[in-house]
C-alpha cells in the first residue's frame, strides 16, 4: 500500500455532517386567508428555509413581518417565532427546507453573525441556481438518492445563503403602532403580565389590538405573547436551566399552566425537552 512519506496536515473540521438530518416538501395548493391557518404561529429546534415558488405571501419571524416577493427566500433559526401568511384565495406554490443539526458547527457560522436579516434576496443567476439545486434535492429524495447526492445538494443551498451579498430593505408591512407592540412583547415578555399592559403601555383598545393581529398576523395578542414566552422557556431549557427558572425567567406565574402549554406546543413535557 502507498503511503505518502510526508502526509499532508489535516485541518480539523467540525461540521458534524454525521448528525445532519432534514427534511424537504413542495406544496401547490389552492389557500383561502380568511380560513383558520393550517399552520399557527410556532417555533421549533429546526432551522427553516421557506422558499416562494409562486405566491403572494408574507413571512413573520419575531417582532418583524416580512413581504416576501417571488424567488425570493426566508429563514427562521432555532427558537425563532415565525408563521407564513398568504394574501389572497389563489393556487400558492412553495418549498419548506428544515435542517437538524449541530448549530455550533462553523458550517452554520452565517446564522450567528450581528447583521443576520432573515429575508434573503438573490439576483437572478442565483435564483436559477438555487431552482435547480432545491428541485435536484426534491428529486433525489423522491428517487432515494444516494446520501452523499443529498448531503451535497442540501450543502450547495447552504453555501448560496451564506454567501448571499445583497441585503433586501425592510419595509414594514405593518402599521407602525402594531410595531411598536410587537418590539415591546419581545423585549418585556417576562414583566407582562397580561394584555391589559400591553393596552395601558400603548393607549390602544383591545377591540383594536385584536384586530390588528387577526388582520395581520392571524393570531391573538395572547396567543403571540404566549408564543413568546414558550420560545424563551425552550432556550433556556436547552441552555441547562430548571424547569422552574424556564417558567419563572418567560413570565409565567403557575408551573403546573405552564406545564401544559409547553406540551400542548412541543408535544414533550418541559422537563423531557430539556433531557433530549
């Protein structure tokens, strides 16, 4: 057997590919607004590409709602709060990418960085290349492509949105007041108590609260401040604090309520969510 007299160093990685799972679907479906949403507002472990096909839709991810235009592309990391909300009854087509893996690892270094911006817009090229290399991935799927075909398709989409230069411009596609509502609940979540001080802190109804977030994030002010809350509790646990402080440090009051909606929410108890 050859062997080189002098090997070269090997530079050691940590990309983990071992621990890489994920999963890919394509959806063309005729979609009514007004109906009650399929898919709520929620947050999972996962890291999720949602990638506009052929549809008039907008994207929340936090405290921002974003209208996210044709070709163009969205990105919600680990624990982000985020729904897709579509505009009108018509055939939408889209692609949902989610990514398990080791978020240390340097492969997923463009998802820490300071000036991260969920919505990503490439130019053309890159919106072809990015066509191809997603349905080449949907097929290999469907056809039970080799894991090493897979693995290099799903690294290729990765590297585009790493490298991806052009930061598109946030333009607020909600009124500037639910704005404000929306910064506050994810800065205060934990000292909120109930609506009544989102209401008092910002001389708004709740008539009027409530129909700013049917309208615009087809959701309740409870029900998002919730989302919030759960959020932060499911960081925490994975950060290696008590099921007690998850609650405590999130803003909820009773354990045993809190117990329950985090199950209810990530089908696993507080507690069996932080062993795994």
């Amino acid at each position: 057997m050859y062997e080189p007299k002098y090997p070269p160093r090997l530079t050691e990685s940590f990309a983990a590919l071992s621990n890489l799972r994920f999963g890919i679907t394509h959806k063309t479906e005729y979609l009514i607004p007004e109906a009650p949403e399929t898919e709520p507002l929620h947050m999972h472990g996962q890291l999720e590409f949602f990638f506009n096909i052929a549809s008039d839709v907008s994207f929340l991810v936090n405290n921002n709602l974003y209208l996210v235009p044709v070709g163009d592309a969205v990105l919600s990391r680990p624990g982000d709060i985020h729904m897709g909300m579509f505009h009108k009854t018509a055939v939408h087509e889209y692609i949902c990418l989610w990514v398990d893996a080791d978020f240390s690892s340097p492969l997923f270094a463009f998802l820490r960085k300071n000036d991260f911006h969920p919505l990503f817009s490439f130019d053309q090229p890159t919106k072809q290349r990015l066509h191809s290399l997603i349905f080449s991935l949907l097929d290999s799927c469907k056809n039970a492509g080799s894991e090493l075909e897979k693995c290099s398709f799903l690294l290729q989409i990765l590297s585009l949105f790493e490298q991806e230069k052009t930061k598109p411009v946030y333009r607020p596609y909600i009124p500037e007041a639910l704005q404000r509502v929306l910064d506050d609940i994810h800065r205060n979540f934990s000292s909120i108590r109930t609506v009544n001080d989102i209401l008092d802190a910002h001389f708004v109804s709740s008539s009027t609260l409530s129909r700013w977030f049917r309208q615009y994030l087809h959701s309740s002010p409870r029900a998002y401040l919730e989302s919030v809350r759960l959020s932060n509790a499911a960081v925490l646990l994975e950060n290696g604090y008590s099921v007690t402080e998850a609650c405590m440090r999130s803003g909820f009051s009773d354990c045993s309520h809190f117990i329950v909606l985090f199950k209810k929410r990530f089908g696993k108890t507080p507690l069996q969510y932080k062993k795994k």
